[in-house]
C-alpha cells in the first residue's frame, strides 16, 4: 500500500459531504486536515469528533477546513455524525483510504494505549457514543491524518497504529502554524 508522505502534492479531487456539498481537495484558500475515521459508530472516534466540534472556532480561525472521512454509508453518517460543524464524507468501498494508503490491522484495538487510556474516556461516555460496526465496516481500521497546503502539498501527515492515534487538535494547529512546514 503506497503511503502519502511530507511534500507530496495532492491531486485535485472533489469530493461530497453527507449533505451532498462539493468538497474540494485541496481547497483554494484555505489548509485541509482531512481525517481518515475508522467507521460511523466507532467510540473512540466519536469521542475524538467531539473535541474536534468543541473546537472548531479554533480550527477555523486558523483557516483550516476540517474534512473527515469515514468507510461507512451515508446513512450511517447522517445517523451518526449528522450536525457536525464540518465536512463528513462518506466512503464505504474504502476507495479513498486505498488512494491515500490508510490501511487496517488487529492492533487498532490491542494497543496499550487504547485499553488503558482511551477506553475510560470512551466508557464515560458510552451511554451517548455510537457502537459496533455496521455491516461491510470494520473495527481494525487505522485512522489517518493529513494536512494539505491550498496548493495540494502535503504540510503533515500522520498514520495511525492504533483506534485512539490521532492528531489532537492542539497537533492540527501546532502544525498549521509551522511556517517550516512544506
């Protein structure tokens, strides 16, 4: 699987959101952090969504449009994700993670961290957290992150060993503002 690294430039794509919007990538004026999610009703990664949303003036006065991908059905999505400040895309045959080298294994959840770290914040908030994969998701996904400059260039990159290995949003905008960044 070929992974996206540093400095590459990104080919143009437009993709579309759950509200059917046309998600440019990479957009014009504005950075993109476009996150790769494992599925619709993954906890640890609406746990993470939500600090994202709690957050998104923050993201968005450092002119970042957020992008977040998911391999699961728009259906699912809107159930799931419906509401959020940003752009959900939808990608159930998983074409974009393969484009982009996001790829899957059994340590997404048997990582240390995930089960003594994460798992407790995900517990506390498991009465209003999603659940278990719908059919055709899976719950070894990775998840993934990538900034990409308004040109298409690869700013950062970050390929996740572990269902909870994401950029924070302090991350994300330590890396916006990292003027040595390609």
């Amino acid at each position: 699987m070929n992974r996206i690294h540093v400095g590459q430039v990104i080919g143009r794509k437009t993709l579309v959101d759950t509200d059917s919007r046309p998600v440019p990538i990479p957009d014009g004026s504005r950075l993109v952090h476009l996150q790769f999610r494992r599925f619709a009703g993954c906890p640890f990664c609406s746990v993470h969504l939500h600090s994202f949303v709690r957050r998104h003036d923050d993201i968005t006065a450092a002119n970042i449009r957020e992008v977040v991908v998911f391999r699961s059905t728009l259906t699912a999505l809107q159930r799931h994700h419906g509401g959020v400040p940003f752009d959900i895309v939808a990608d159930p045959g998983g074409s974009l993670y393969t484009d982009f080298g996001v790829g899957s294994g059994p340590g997404a959840l048997l990582n240390p961290r995930v089960l003594f770290l994460a798992l407790p914040n995900v517990l506390r908030m498991l009465p209003g957290l999603p659940g278990l994969p719908s059919s055709g998701e899976s719950a070894l996904g990775l998840p993934a992150d990538f900034l990409i400059a308004t040109d298409g260039k690869v700013r950062a990159c970050k390929y996740g060993t572990h269902a909870d290995d994401q950029w924070s949003v302090d991350e994300l905008l330590a890396h916006a503002h990292d003027r040595g960044a390609p």
